[in-house]
C-alpha cells in the first residue's frame, strides 16, 4: 500500500513539475513578446529566438529552484540530489556556455531523464544559434573589410606624383568598383535584415509574370549581348497574384548570376510554364557549374562556391539566401541541379495566388 502511494505521489509530482517547466517556457515567450510590445522593438527572428530562449530557461531555472527547495523542505528528496546536475548545467548555459550536457544516468526516474534530455537539447540548439551568429559576424567583418583595405591601398598609391595619368585613372577605376561593391554588401545586408525581421512591406497583387520577366531579360541585354551568350526563352502567357517588385529582386538575381558564371559564346535557356495549380521558372546556363557539396549551402548568407571568381564579379553572398527567403514569402520553393563544367539548372515553383 505504502508503495503504491509513494508511486502515485511520484506521478503527480512528474506531472505538475512537466507542466510547470512548460509553463515557464510560455510565460518566457509572452513575457518577451509583451517587452517587445511596449518598448517598441522589432529584433531579427534568429535574435527573439535566442532571447526568448534565455528568458525561458531563466524562469526554468527559478521554477527549479523553487521545487527543490520546497522538496527539500517538505522532506521529498532523496538524500542524493539528483538535480544537482541538471541546476549546474542550467547555471552553465545562463553563463553562455552551451557546450556543457548533462550525462543521463537516470533511467530509472523517467521524469529526470527527460527533463536532462531536454536541458540537452536546447543547449545544443542554441550552441548551434551561437556558431552561426559567429560565422555570420565572421563573413559581415570579412566581406567589409575587403574592399575597405582595396580603397585603402590605391588610395594611398595615388599620392605617388611620379603616377601617370593612365596609372592614376586605372587606380580611381578600381576604387569605384569597390566603393559600389561595399554599397552592394550594404543594402543587400539590409535587404536581409528587413526580411528576416519580417519589415518589409508584402502587396500580393495580379500581374502578368511573363511579362516581368521578359523586361528583365531585356533590360539586362547589354550584359549578355557583350559575351555573346545566346538567350533561348519561353515564357507562357502567365497571370500570378504575388508582389511584383520582391519578386522582380528574384528573377533579376538569376539571371545576372547566370550571365556572370557563363563564358563568353554560352547559352541561357529561361522558361516559365503553368504546372499543376502551380508556376514552374526555370534558368539554365552552360556556366562553370556548382559542386555537390555547394549545392547543399548555395542558398545560405555569404556562402560562395568559387569565392575568388565570386568577388571578380563584384557578388556579396546575399543574392540567393535573400531570393529564397523572398521566394518561401511566397509560399513557393527554389532548388538547383548542377555539375562541376556543366551548367546550373535554378528551379522556382511558385503558388497561383
């Protein structure tokens, strides 16, 4: 009788300690969301992410706290703290470590098990938003500073008198290309921050996309007529209710992507067709091609399959991630096949409406 007591007793509290860990992770979110509200704030989803998270295992912290010292007080623990370990690694992760994990001995106590999992699994997640935010400053720092130190430099070789005219005109050439490539990097890191923190203004409206895109081919003729690549394009007649000018940001990212990474006397076919309910556009160069491995990262910020020729053609690393976050507003996808010497193939499918 006493044993089967001790066990309901033991159920109850693994089930109030479940639902008040759980609350705790709401009452963080609402917490954040209604400190928001009041100052004012819009941060990045990765940035409310992380501090929602935070918030959430502070209160987790507390409301642990609190249990273990009413349990220790009411005489319900046992006289092996088995949540020492749990507390040390929460007090860890408020700390900024998100390395630690909690070694799971507690098979036979299904409640602690679980919560020791879970304490793991957010460490993980946010172990794995740290790396991310780091490489993210990495690649922001980097894609600045070159061509910071570019103007630097021919800047400081202009004040050589002995310069000529030819030599000074090249250098001011040079430092141009790089003023307006680090203004590229500028907006474009903009352009991501607004989407990211959802600012950007979405005004679905219909509108002839084979329209749109054939003006956008058209507009970019001098660029392909100059390498002599040779435009196949079929486009159906082709109504879509979608924004305009977010998708415009699309269409002209693959199409100068392919223009660039296509040699002189190449071809680009572009199509657009009506499938299913759906819109299918699809580009195709005969371009240098992406590798198996940078197919699987081509849409991730500042990602570059070839970072040298890349920087050449005057790319940031934004165009494709900023195109799919565009394209996913739609409720559409984007993918690529592609061989190393072969060519690329970028799929847009989009809804109707």
């Amino acid at each position: 009788m006493n044993r089967t007591k001790q066990t309901f007793a033991g159920i109850l509290r693994s089930i109030f300690t479940l639902f008040l860990l759980a609350a705790m992770f709401v009452a963080g979110f609402f917490l954040m969301d209604y400190l928001y509200r009041l100052l004012g704030l819009h941060p990045a989803a990765w940035l409310a992410q992380l501090i929602d998270s935070f918030a959430g295992l502070i209160l987790m912290f507390l409301a642990v706290y609190i249990g273990v010292s009413i349990a220790r007080a009411w005489g319900w623990m046992p006289e092996r703290n088995i949540f020492e370990p749990i507390i040390a690694a929460l007090e860890q992760i408020a700390s900024g470590d998100f390395s630690i994990r909690v070694e799971n001995k507690y098979e036979d106590n299904q409640m602690v098990g679980e919560l020791a999992r879970r304490v793991n699994k957010v460490a993980s997640e946010l172990d794995q938003m740290e790396n991310l935010r780091q490489e993210f400053i990495s690649n922001v720092s980097h894609e600045i500073q070159s061509p910071l130190t570019s103007i630097n430099g021919f800047t400081k070789a202009l004040e050589d008198d002995r310069l000529s005219a030819e030599e000074r005109h090249h250098y001011l050439g040079i430092i141009e290309n790089e003023s307006m490539r680090l203004s590229r990097i500028t907006q474009d890191l903009l352009k991501m921050a607004a989407l990211e923190s959802d600012q950007v203004r979405f005004e679905p409206k219909p509108y002839r996309l084979d329209k749109q895109i054939r003006d956008l081919i058209l507009a970019s003729e001098p660029q392909w007529q100059e390498k002599g690549i040779e435009m196949d394009v079929s486009l159906a007649e082709t109504e879509i209710i979608a924004d305009e000018d977010l998708l415009s940001q699309v269409w002209t990212n693959l199409i100068h992507n392919s223009i660039k990474f296509t040699p002189q006397g190449g071809k680009i076919s572009i199509a657009l067709h009506p499938r299913d309910g759906q819109i299918e556009f699809q580009i195709t160069d005969t371009g240098i091609g992406i590798s198996k491995e940078d197919q699987e990262r081509i849409f991730e910020r500042f990602f570059k399959a070839d970072p040298a020729r890349t920087r050449a053609a005057g790319g940031s690393g934004l165009g494709l991630s900023i195109a799919r976050k565009i394209v996913e507003m739609h409720r559409g996808a984007i993918g690529v096949k592609s061989e190393l010497g072969a060519g690329a193939t970028f799929t847009v499918v989009l809804p109707v409406k």
